[in-house]
C-alpha cells in the first residue's frame, strides 16, 4: 500500500510542477482548474500500469474517472478559453504582490496537489487490491456515479444556454435543475464521488 501511495503522490507532484510552470508561462493560475480531473486520470493511469495484474473492476474504476475528469476538464476549458484569468486568482496574484509566484505555488498548486491525493484514496485502495470481483455495491456506486455525472452534465449545459442568451445578463438561473439546487454542478461532483466510494466497497 505504501509504495502505491507514494507512486500516486510523486504523479501528483510532478503534475502539479508542470501546471505550475506552464501556469507562469502563460501567467494565469486559474489553468490548474483545467488540470484538476486530468491529474485523477493520470493516478489511474499510472497504477493501473504498476500492476502485475488488472480486473475488470479496476478498468471499469478506471474508466469512469476517465469519462468524469475529461469531461470536466473539457468543461473548463471551454469555458475559460479565450479569457483572461479567473478573477479570483487574479485577485490572488494582485493580493501576494512580489511573492505571487512562491505563494502560488504552495497555496493554489501544492494545496490542490494535497487535496487531490486524498480525495483519490478511493481510486488508490481499488487499485491497490488484487483479483477483485464486481460486487452488488460496484453496481449501486456505478449507478450513484452515473447519476451524479448526469446531474451536473445537465447543469452545466443548461447554464451554458442561459449565459448565452442577452436578455440573461445580470440575471441568476433559477430554471431546470437549478431551480432544485444552487449549485447542481456541484451537488452532481459530490454525488459521483459518492458512488466511486460505494464502487470501491469490498476491495
């Protein structure tokens, strides 16, 4: 279990050091949000790979952070491009004055970097086990994953049709899903990693 931790850990870490340069080469911090479901992918990926041995419920494991964290980052990134930096950190960099590349380094990469790996420990415990075999609650968690993955696909489109139109500007979406949840996006990104614990049960 240790050397999987500390391999998911150093694919984090060098992960993050590469958003992180990329990031002051473009001079925009809020490039690692793109990054965020890339970087779950690539813990994945790299397990996946250091095993002797892979189940069908590390590749369905697998596969479904596969279809979250593009989508996601393909979310982000349509979102974003073109723009210049998210206010906030923008914010951020005017607010740490000469000390903005250190602090965004601890504070937005690493801080993201420490957070990532814990939130993945679901995806290192499966991966980390042997031989294990689909279970009554891999199938509620694909269930509760698919959901939640549905919720805030939905969304995020149906906000994305709301910002277009002009008449909307200034205005607060309180139409389909959001007018059940101030935030179905995410409402939906907690649900989903509810259902990749549930997945995990029994490794």
């Amino acid at each position: 279990m240790l050397q999987t931790i500390v391999l998911s850990a150093s694919t984090v870490l060098i992960f993050m050091i590469f958003m992180f340069v990329l990031a002051q080469i473009l001079k925009n911090n809020s490039i690692v949000d793109i990054g965020w479901g890339i970087g779950f992918i690539l813990i994945s990926f790299m397990l996946l790979l250091s095993k002797p041995y892979t189940d069908n419920k590390d590749l369905v494991l697998s596969f479904m952070i596969l279809v979250w964290g593009f989508r996601l980052a393909f979310h982000i990134y349509s979102r974003s491009r073109g723009k210049e930096e998210d206010f906030r950190y923008a914010q951020w960099r005017k607010d740490w004055g000469k000390n903005a590349v250190l602090y965004a380094f601890v504070k937005v990469f690493m801080l993201q970097g420490i957070i990532m790996l814990f939130v993945s420990l679901p995806i290192i415990v499966e991966l980390n086990s042997n031989n294990d075999k689909l279970n009554l609650f891999s199938f509620i968690g694909i269930i509760v994953f698919a959901s939640g993955l549905l919720f805030e696909s939905i969304g995020d489109v149906q906000l994305y049709c709301f910002k277009r139109k002009s008449e909307n500007k200034g205005r607060i979406i309180t139409t389909g899903l959001w007018k059940y949840t101030r935030h179905p996006n995410y409402f939906g990104e907690a649900l989903l990693w509810w259902g990749i614990a549930m997945f995990t049960i029994g490794s």
